[in-house]
C-alpha cells in the first residue's frame, strides 16, 4: 500500500477517497507465507459459540461469510473494510464491491492530500480495462471543479459495466454540459442530488449565478442550498434569486427534498454580489402562481441567516397546498419563522408528518398547538424560543410522548440579550415522560459551567445525542476570556478558548454516559455570549462545537473523542449545520 510521506491525514469525509486510490495497490495472496506456515494461520480465529476449540482460518471462510461481514461493516466504517481487505486476495475482491460502491471525485486545494489521490483514482479508471472498479459503481460525489474529460472518461466505464444510481454534486462549480447530457441520456432514472451553500468565490465568475440547467433537471430529487436576496423585510418586494429557483424547480418537477438557506446579498462585497441587477423584485419566496406544483416534495426547510424571515401569508399558505401532495410531506422546518397562517392552513392535512421545527411567538402558539394536535405520531421535534411557547404547547407536545426521537427546545432571549430559562421542574417532567427519546435540546444555566442540577437530570435520560445551549457569563470561563469592551465597543470580544471548550465538552459526555448503559454518540455545544457596541449597545455572538465518540477503547477521555466545528463567534449556520449532521 502506498505510503504518502509528510503529508496530514485525510479528513473524515475522504476515507472513501483513501480507500480508493490504495485498494487496487494492495498485495496480498491467500497463502502470504513465511517459509512453509501460512500467515493467516498463524493467528487463528475461534468462533464464539463453538461447540469444538478447533481454530478457523478467516481467510478461508466462505466468501458469504465474507460478505456478510463487510456487508456490517460498509455503513459505518469504510476504514475497516480497507484494513480487512488487506487480510487476503479473496477478501480484497469480494471488498470491492463495497468499496468502489460509492466513489469521490475531488482534486482539493493545493498542496491537499486531495490533489494527490485524484490523479492516482483517475489512472486507476483509465486502466480499468475489464471494468473489475467500474461494474461496482452505484454512487459518485463531485467535491469540487474536476475536468469534465474525467467525468465523462469515469461515466463512460460505468455505462459500459455497471448500473448507477445517484450522483452527489457538492459544487458550486456548474456542471459541464457533455456531463449532464450524458447521465440523461444514459441512466434515465438516476437520482441527482445537489448541495451547494457558498457560491461567493468560485473558480469563475460565471458559477456565482444559479446552475440553471441542473437545477431544472428532471432528476434531481434533493436541493441543499443557499440562496441570495437584497432584501430586509419580508413583506415588501425586492431583488431575490427565489423567481428563477422556482422556475427551476418547476421546470424539473420532480424534488422530494428541499434544504434552503437564504442569505442577504447585501453583505457581500460589491464585485462578488450574485443577486442580477435587472432581477425583477418580488416578494422574498417561493413565487407560487397558479398551476405551480411540487407533487414529490417530501422534506422542505427554509432558514433565513441575516435579517428578514420567509412570509406565510394566507394566499402563500393555499397556494403551497395546492401545489403538493400532502400526504407525501414528512418534514418541515420553518426555521425563525412562527407561521400561524400555515398552521391555521394545514392543521389537519398533513397527518404523516414526522419532523417538524418552528420558533414559538408569544401570544401566537394556539394555531400552532392546533397544529402538532393534529399530527398522528410525530418523531422529531424542534421548538426555537421555546420558553416563550412551551406552557401552552406542552399538552399538544405530550400527545407524541409515546413516538418522540428528537425533541430540542432553544433558548429564549429577553430584554438586553438576556436568557430567560425554562423552569427546571419542566426537565424533570420530560425525563419522566418522554422514554423513547434519543436525541434531546436543553438550554442549560451556565455561571461558570453547566449547572450540575440540570447535569443530573440529563444524566438520568437514556440519549444517543444531547445538545446543550450555553449563554456564557461575561466573566471568565473555560469556554472563553473575561469579555472587557469600552465605551465605543471598539475592542473586540474574546475568541472561543478552544481546547478549553472541548475539555469541558468532554467532562459533560463523560459524565452523562457514566449513568447510561450505553454511551453518548455525541454532544454538541451551542455557546453564546453577549457582545456590546456604542455606548454598551448589547448585540449577540454565537458558535458551536460537537464532539462525537470515536471506537478507541483507551482510558484517555480525550482520545475517546473527535471534535467539529470552527469554534469561531459569527459562524456560517448552513456551514454548521452539514457539517454537525455528516455521517
């Protein structure tokens, strides 16, 4: 196996590529002999279970059982399954077909672990004259801008051999038109999936604006995406990218998922503004005429990043049901918007609902209580500001007791940025409550650290994933320094201690996992603290961090341990969120 000196290891989301570009380099028979004694054979395995202590030689085991393993192996680790294949030949072959599955296609940036596997994974399909890689591939991810020669070179040995399925575009790169020809005209019923959340500096000017034709393909069936707007409120007109976006969509016909991100245009600088200047204004939407429909939409969520939130108007509200098919919806995420003429819309059509986020208004929850009422068996749920809604919610919230995965409830903010917290009777109540719970949201009290009460009562719940939302004090803590501004605001806060913020995540997971049977498989961090400018003015900062646990048995709490995130104040929330949610 090539060994690439001097360089760091590849990120997580590059063990495919890794795998990739050293599979087909591995030597290795199924004798591997030392003089006359086979290798494998000297470390024999002994089944657990056997009624004999006759030892078996794994690399001689049928090839089913081969493939039962790696088959265990290929949805969580695909660095496993490069360290099994190395055991014998016949593992290798028979792990190919897990391997090559899914492919990356990606150069990275210079001097990147990237740039020099690309080249190596491309030499390997061009040499791939029987299809033995090929004939395997059913997925490919395009990280980055890649020569079109390659796609269509790699596209072309999987038309003559294999069977694909779906493409990942994770590029703000425009697709080459040769390549969108030739996936239409080849596999008429492949899925396409785009992801693009930054579109400010792209290799060509020209890749700022939307990629038109990709996004009005008839197969694409999933949209991640940010787009751009002038605008400041949402009831008043003005230049957006949502017109031509909805004519996208309409024109493919077929999205089931739609994760978007509206950003304002008026913070980029002057010569990277993507907004068109003869973009005619309209209402910062979905523009929804009559006979527009999304008749496969199964997920929708809409999160606004600066200023302005999406308008739910009742005329919007009608106009989105008719143009779907309500009992495909599953998922929706309004984000910062509290939209009481949806709610007062649809309460009572969309029964198979599972997921659902919205942010609680005072004095406007009862149409959205109604609401989650007339769901049949929600399984996630997220309530932003939720001290604001949570009394008269709770009795709607309860009903989905017995179904409930996920139920994250932020923080709410008062005068002067100030947290105002739920009562702590209100956790213990959901601890007793809500059993089936593997993900739970709980804003926390934080002096100098997470409040040991609050700790205790967590400690008590049986979760897979916690999230803990955190208002640092302005005093010194181990998640930051003293925050000490003048009178114009012109010193700048303190940045994020961040071997210190991941040290006091840590001793958190530690100490929840002690009291569950199972471990943590994660914590995440949502820190924020309060920022003043002119004459005190207080403004809010944020950012987040999570840690995930890793397989190492060692008693180390560190090393059990992964960390994500910048951990820097003025994060990027679609950055965060992809990021934070990544397998």
């Amino acid at each position: 196996m090539p060994v690439f000196h001097n360089m760091p290891p590849p990120p997580k989301q590059d063990v495919r590529l890794l795998w990739l570009v050293t599979s087909t380099d591995i030597i290795v028979t199924d004798t591997m002999s030392t003089g006359n004694t086979c290798a494998a054979a000297t470390t024999p395995t002994v089944l657990a279970g056997s009624s004999t202590d006759q030892a078996i030689d794994f690399n001689h085991l049928p090839n089913d059982i081969h493939r039962l393993i790696l088959l265990e192996l290929a949805d969580s680790s695909t660095s496993d399954i490069l360290s099994l294949a190395q055991a014998s030949k016949s593992l290798r072959d028979t792990a190919f077909s897990f391997a090559y599955r899914e492919i990356v296609v990606s150069q990275g940036p210079k001097k990147s672990w990237n740039q020099i596997a690309y080249p190596v994974l491309i030499e390997k399909f061009h040499q791939d004259e029987n299809y033995q890689l090929a004939r395997h591939v059913r997925s490919i991810t395009v990280k980055d801008e890649v020569p079109s020669e390659d796609l269509l070179m790699i596209l072309d040995k999987i038309a003559q051999s294999g069977n694909l399925h779906s493409l990942a575009w994770e590029t703000a790169a425009h697709m080459p038109r040769a390549v969108l020809d030739k996936i239409h005209a080849t596999w008429p019923e492949l899925e396409i999936r785009v992801a693009v959340i930054d579109r400010r500096d792209p290799k060509k000017i020209a890749h700022r604006q939307m990629d038109m034709e990709l996004l009005s393909s008839p197969l694409l069936v999933g949209l991640t995406y940010t787009i751009y707007a002038n605008g400041y409120q949402s009831d008043e007109p003005a230049r957006s990218e949502w017109p031509r976006l909805t004519q996208a969509l309409a024109a493919g016909g077929n999205i089931r998922s739609l994760q978007l991100w509206v950003r304002s245009d008026n913070f980029c600088r002057r010569d990277a503004q993507i907004v068109p200047v003869d973009e005619p204004e309209k209402l910062e939407r979905l523009d929804l005429i009559s006979g527009l429909c999304f008749p496969r939409l199964e997920e929708l969520s809409i999160q606004h990043e600066n200023w302005s939130t999406y308008l739910w108007d009742a005329d919007h509200c009608i106009a989105f049901r008719d143009s779907i098919d309500c009992s495909r919806l599953r998922t929706l995420d309004f984000g910062k918007t509290n939209p009481i003429a949806f709610f007062r819309c649809l309460t009572g059509l969309l029964p198979k609902l599972k997921t659902l986020r919205f942010t609680a208004v005072e004095d406007a929850i009862e149409p959205a209580r109604s609401f989650v009422e007339s769901l049949d068996s929600l399984e996630h749920l997220g309530l932003a500001r939720a001290q604001k809604g949570i009394d008269q919610l709770w009795p709607a919230i309860i009903k989905h007791r017995n179904t409930l995965k996920t139920l994250i409830l932020g923080p709410t903010l008062g005068s002067w940025c100030s947290p105002l917290y739920i009562d702590i009777s209100r956790l213990e109540a959901i601890a007793a409550t809500f059993l089936h719970l593997e993900r739970f949201g709980w804003d926390a009290p934080c002096k100098t650290n997470v409040d040991p009460a609050h700790l205790a009562i967590l400690s008590t719940m049986c979760l897979k994933k916690l999230d803990l939302y955190l208002h640092i004090p302005d005093e010194a803590s181990v998640f930051s320094e003293r925050l000490v501004q003048d009178a114009m605001g012109s010193i700048p806060a303190p940045s994020l201690d961040k071997s210190g913020s991941i040290a006091a995540a840590i001793d958190i997971a530690e100490v929840i996992s002690k009291s569950q049977t199972d471990p943590l498989q994660w914590l995440m961090l949502h820190i924020s603290r309060t920022g003043y400018e002119d004459r005190g003015q207080p403004y809010m900062m944020d950012t987040a961090l999570q840690i995930r646990r890793t397989n190492d048995t060692s008693q180390s709490p560190a090393s059990k341990y992964k960390a994500r995130g910048k951990m820097e104040w003025y994060r990027s929330l679609a950055e965060d969120t992809l990021l934070f949610e990544e397998e």
